[in-house]
C-alpha cells in the first residue's frame, strides 16, 4: 500500500543521525515511500515502529505456497481486479474431488488429463479429499492421495478426523478446509500445530469476515476463503466481494484467496461444472473443485487460463521453427507467418481446415502481428532468409515453395533475391480466405 | 472492524437494444453495473443466448445436434427447431452460401432465405440475429436486401464494418428499421471509432449493437476478453456514450473452428467424441465472455446454449 513519507517520517526516531546514509530523516522517509530506500536501512527503528510500517506496506492479498516439490503451487498475491491493469500473479487451481472409498478412481480421474500447451504442463493440480465418517479410511486415503504427487486438499469439519489425516500427510503441506464459525479454535490450533494453510466458510459474508479476523487473531498466517456452495448466486457474489474487498477497499480480512467448490454447486452436471469452472477461472476463483476432469473439459478450460493469465504488455510467443501440419514433409509447400501466438494459432487453424499438408515456418518476428512487424523491421526478406538459413531449412524440406502473408506481399521481390531457387507465392491477406487458397494451390500444383 | 459492502453502482449505464417484433421482443443491455454484479444493483434485462444455424442445415455428423434437427430440412423448419431450443433467448441464421469463398449464391436468394428464418422465428416468438459472410463487397451489397426482406422483423444484422458501414446502416437501419451490429477487431479505439461514425450517419444509439470481435478459448481470447472489459469500463467509469452499445460476441464459428473441436476421435482418442469437445469449446469460450460483460452470445449447440443460459439464469 502507498504510505506517504510523511506517515514514515513519524515512526523514525527524527534524530537525523545520517546511519542511513541519508543528509535527514525526513529525507529517508521520503525515499522509503519512492521505494528507493528500504526502512532496514535505519538501524534505529523501534519494533512496534517496524510492525507498524510492514502492516501498511503489507501486499493487500496475501499469497503463499502450497504443496512440495514437483507440486507446489502458488495462491494469492493479486495486485488487480482486470488484467488489462497488471498480470494477474497466481492462476487458479483446479482440484478433482474424492471420498476415501473410491480414492483410487478419483486420484485415477485427476491424473487422466495431462498434457502439454505452448510450454505449460497442463493437469489437475490438486485432489480434494472429503471426509465420509471413517477417520482411519480418510487418513488412509490422504496418504494415498499425497502419494500420487497431486496435492491434497482436506475437506472436514471434524477435528478428530482432520487431525489423524494431517498427523499423515502434513510433510505434503495440504490445505486443510474445515474451519467455520462453530470450530474456529480446534481449526485454528491444528492449522499452527501442523503449519498448513487453512479453509474457512461460513454461511454470510459478515459472519466469513468474523472467522478470518478471528483466524488472523489466534494467528493463522495462511488461510483460504471458502465462498460456500449455498447457491451459485451467492457463491458468486462472495468471490467477488471478498477480491473487490481486498483490492479495492483495502479490507485485509478479505485479502485472502478463495475456493469454490463448483462440484457442490451443480452435482453431476460436468457441463454445468465447466461453465461455472470458467467463470470463476476469470472473477476471481483461487481454487476451483470440480468432481472430474475429462479432456473435454480441460481443453477449453485450461486454454482459457492460459490466456487469462498472461502478461497484458506482452504478446504471447510460439517457439521459432517449422511446424508441420496435417502430415505435411520434405516434399510439402511451406508458408511462412510470424510467431505472435494469435496469429500462429489462426494460421494454423485455417492450414488444418483446407487438409493440405504444409510446413508452417515461423520465424522470430518479435512477436507481433504481421503488418506490425513488418513495419518494426522485424519481420523482412532479410530476417526470413536468415530464418531459414539457421534453421537449415533447405536441407530439410525439398519443396521449393514459399507462401508468404498476404500483407507483406512488397517481400517478394527481396525475397526471390535473397532465396534463390525458391518460389515465392502470395498468400491472401486474410486468413479466412486461406482454406481456398491453398486448396487451389494444391490442385494447380 | 466489521466487513463494510461497498456496491459498485456506475451513474453511466449500458443502452438498451430491443430486437425481434411483437411478441417475439427481447431486450439486451441497461445494466449500470459489472455483469451478474446484481448484488450492487438490480440487472433487468440479463444477457442473452442465441442459437445459430446455417443456411446449409447443421452438421449432422455429430450425433446429439443430429437429433436434435432430426426432420427438419428447410430453413424455416430449422429455424423453428431452433426456437424449441431450452434455454434460447433468440435464433441466429448464418448466411453460409452467401459467402463468396463457398457457394457465393446471389444476394437476391440469400434475402429470400433471411426472409423465410425471420418468419418462422417471429412464429416460433424469438428474435432473429443474423450473420452475412464477413467479405467487406459482398455484405455491403447483401444486408440492405436482407433488411428489406425481413421488414417488420426487427432482425438484428451482423455485421458492419468500417469499410462497408455507409450503405449498411442508411440502408438496413433508416430505410427498413432494422438493428445492425458495428464489428471491429478485438481493439477499444477501433471500435470507438466505429461507432462514432456510424453515429454521424444519424444512426440512434438503441439500433446499434457492438460486436467486438472473436476468439475461442486458448486462442488469443485475452484480448477480446480485455477488449470487452475495458469498453465496458470506458462505457460505465467515463460514461463514453461512443462506447455504451450492448455487445454481442458470436461464438460458434470460432469454438467449432479450433484444433479441439475438429480433430476427429480415431486421431485422438484420449480426447473423446469430438462433439462433447466442441460443445465444452463453446460454453467455456461463452461464459468467459459473458463474465467480461458481454451482454449477448451465439452458440450452435442445443446443449451448450442450454448450459449458458441456465448458469445466467442461476446468476440473475
């Protein structure tokens, strides 16, 4: 949070002993707020004053780790409500559902989906394992979850069957959700004894502020907001209170992240599940349970997160390269377009539509589209022929033609002059009319 | 200290677009909040979801939307099918054979169809939305027919774009009364720009609707997710009335075009039926843009429209 130098100046011991390298302390403060200076650099700050001064300039979402090696993931820590504002920092969750008598499927289930998508694994992160009455079963069956290298969610409100679960698996560092209004003490006492991140819900909005703040109050560090699965209406308005809450009125309390539980809010409809799964996926869902996770459902959903995720100053990039399409090889034509990710994907996705087989080239082009690299000197009959060059794409493709993007049809000239032997042809300018050009190309050929 | 609610409610709103004729009227638009932020302020009128058909029937490979066409051959019977649909807040006809890349049949026949799914969607007491071939020349020459032939319709037309924008909206809107959609490619100023244009034509804000461009989900989407939200934020922060249309984001096309929807089972087969994937690409691809705020999508799956429309339901 922005504290102004002023609000600094008043916690420093105002003797102007130069420690910190600063002519004043009035000075330091200022550089404190700038962000230049860090208030460690006073060697005369009072504790109660340090505290003072982190609680200010604490994140307004905290964020933690859950989980160990190989399946640690991040929650918490947003900065902004839109993307468009900063990156959001830490993607959603998705977690697959289990009772411990058929743990084995569900752990089954939640490791059928695995693959992998411009350079980011995709897979169920997480197993929720709910407690069905057996404590001995549920803690048997924690183990076995834990074991399979997914990480493991608790769900009880039992603090007998929580505790012999957590005595098992607390080295897996789980989320144990539980907590509520009527339990808050054994929770609380369990999430320290054990050091793990802790869920609460209750059943309004006051009453999830008062458990957090009595949370906070008996000193749990991490804890996960469960926004109840009373209805979808209310499941909604909670994670977007609780977020808007955090980000935009400061409420600390709310500065947590959240679970929804969108198994419970439409059982048995996996359609329902994966479109309630998307919406939280943009407002604000940190963990997102589902009772499966077929690839119909994760294709779109996991795709989805991939885009929402990202850097919204930075266009996402494919890898430089040839990639062949529709069983295309040495003796298929190759087209030529930039690496800016929407693009590749439109070309690609017209090239798959007509079935020609074609070597699709993409060089680095700064990631941008083609006219504006082309106009950023990032995309010329220059960079294509070293492209190709560094690549060896002579040595590996015999087929001598080259189509190139419509929008840069001023390149063949340069082109024809740069690479000879090639036959630079002009591709439309519009992708939509792909699938007919390289349909008659094919036939003409 | 106790947890303080703080409504967001916007004094700027969101227009109001009426579609469709008499009974069949739907309303999109008018909210003054996010969309299904109903907890800050009532939403009226909620987002509405289409079911789109083509010209050239459905694809009637995939089994469930197969039966779910079963007997229904010519446009009208389609349409009519369509309007059955659980969950369908209007029907949408693609002129598929209008387009000049395809069959590129005549304008005249393309109006007649309009005509003919107009007709039978009134019957069947939903709006029409109807969406022309995308080429710059050939929508130019086809909407102003399509407006004249489903007169008394109040069809919603897509689209205009900058280049063809004059003819369309004298034509379809001045002329016949008609509603047309302003398309422009996934950016804020383009379609600020747009709009303004079209609104020094004399165009009235309420026959005006936005369509801001396309994506599915994993393609790029990002972008037409932040374009929505930062058009509607212009719209409601700055009260920008160049920017308050309602805005409708076609889906179909694009969530039945990707790589996961086409490939077929025998190539993937861990994937699964090839139709359960087209239709999750669909409601995935419309939730997240119902979520960014638009106030309208068009889905080609019964099951998915279904799915859509009973999740806003839920949230209203």
């Amino acid at each position: 949070m922005a504290l102004k130098g002023i609000d600094i100046f008043k916690l420093t011991p105002k003797t102007n002993c130069k420690d910190c390298s600063q002519p004043t302390c009035m000075a330091f403060a200022m550089k404190v707020a700038q962000g230049v200076a860090q208030i460690e650099q006073c060697p005369h700050m009072s504790p109660d004053a340090l505290d003072a001064l982190s609680e200010a300039t604490a994140p307004p979402m905290k964020a933690f780790k859950i989980g160990v090696a190989g399946g640690e993931y991040a929650l918490g820590g947003e900065t902004v409500l839109f993307r468009h504002d900063k990156t959001f920092v830490s993607k959603p969750l998705y977690a697959v559902c289990a009772t411990p008598d058929a743990a084995d499927t569900a752990i089954a289930e939640a490791c059928k989906v695995d693959y992998e998508r411009i350079g980011e694994r995709m897979c169920v992160e997480l197993i929720y394992l709910e407690y069905a009455g057996d404590k001995a079963a549920f803690a048997e069956a924690a183990k076995k979850a834990a074991d399979s290298g997914k990480t493991l969610v608790l769900a009880t409100d039992d603090a007998d069957a929580a505790k012999e679960a957590l005595s098992a698996v607390a080295d897996a560092k789980p989320v144990l959700n539980g907590a509520n209004p009527s339990n808050l003490d054994a929770f609380a006492a369990l999430a320290k004894e054990y050091g793990v991140p802790l869920g609460v819900t209750a059943d309004s909005l006051d009453a999830l502020h008062d458990a957090v703040q009595a949370l906070e109050k008996a000193e749990v560090k991490d804890i996960v907001i469960d926004v109840g699965a009373a209805s979808v209406k209310s499941a909604f308005e909670n994670a977007v209170q609780i977020r808007r809450s955090a980000l935009k009125s400061e409420d600390r309390s709310f500065g947590y992240p959240s679970l929804v539980n969108v198994a419970k809010l439409a059982p048995g409809d996996e359609r329902m599940q994966s479109a309630l799964a998307s919406l939280f996926t943009l407002k604000y869902g940190s963990i997102i349970v589902m009772e499966g996770m077929g690839y119909a459902q994760a294709l779109p959903l996991y795709g989805l997160r991939q885009n929402i995720y990202t850097d919204p100053q930075k266009p996402m990039t494919v890898e430089v390269g040839n990639y062949p399409i529709n069983g295309a090889d040495e003796n298929s034509i190759c087209a030529l377009t930039v690496d800016f990710a929407l693009t590749y994907f439109i070309i690609s996705g017209e090239v798959e539509r007509s079935g020609v087989p074609t070597n699709l080239l993409i060089p680095d082009a700064g990631g941008y589209s083609v006219l504006t690299a082309w106009a950023a000197g990032k995309l010329s009959a220059g960079s294509i022929a070293k492209f190709i060059k560094e690549e060896s794409i002579e040595d590996k493709i015999k087929n001598r033609n080259l189509l190139i993007p419509g929008k840069v049809a001023v390149l063949k000239g340069e082109l024809e002059e740069n690479l000879p032997g090639w036959n630079i042809v002009v591709a439309p300018n519009e992708a939509i009319s792909l699938v007919k050009f390289l349909k008659e190309f094919q036939a003409a050929a | 200290m106790g947890y303080k609610k703080e409504p967001q409610v916007f004094k700027a709103k969101i227009g109001e677009v009426v579609i469709g004729a008499g009974d069949a009227a739907v309303t999109i638009g008018g909210e003054n909040v996010w969309s299904f932020y109903s907890f800050d302020a009532p939403i009226e009128h909620k987002p509405a979801t289409g079911i789109e058909f083509s010209d050239k029937g459905p694809d009637r490979s995939l089994p469930e939307l197969a039966a779910f066409y079963e007997g229904a051959e010519s446009v009208a019977d389609i349409a009519a099918r369509a309007c059955t649909a659980p969950g369908a807040d209007f029907v949408s006809l693609i002129l598929e054979s209008a387009d000049p890349n395809g069959d590129n049949i005549p304008s005249e026949d393309a109006a007649a169809i309009a005509k003919e799914a107009a007709e039978a969607a009134t019957a069947g007491g939903k709006p029409l939305v109807i969406q022309t071939t995308g080429n710059t020349d050939k929508d130019g020459e086809l909407i102003p027919k399509i407006a004249e032939a489903a007169q008394g319709h109040n069809v919603l037309i897509l689209a205009a774009k900058e280049e063809n924008y004059k003819g369309i909206a004298v034509a379809a809107v001045t002329a016949y009364g008609q509603k047309i959609g302003a398309e422009s490619a996934v950016d804020i100023n383009l379609a600020k720009q747009l709009n303004v244009l079209i609104a020094q034509m004399g165009i009235a804000p309420g026959s005006c609707v936005m369509q801001l461009g396309n994506a599915a989900a994993g393609y790029g989407f990002e972008y037409l997710a932040s374009t929505i939200e930062r058009v509607k934020l212009a719209a409601l922060t700055q009260n920008d009335d160049t920017l308050q249309m309602p805005v409708i984001i076609p889906i179909g096309s694009d969530a039945w075009a990707v790589k996961e929807s086409l490939v077929s089972e025998e190539d993937f087969p861990e994937w699964g039926p090839r139709e359960e994937r087209g239709i999750e690409m669909e409601i995935s691809t419309a939730v997240a843009a119902l979520a960014a705020g638009a106030n309208a999508v068009i889905l080609r799956h019964p099951a998915a429209v279904k799915t859509v429309s009973g999740m806003v339901d839920q949230l209203m």
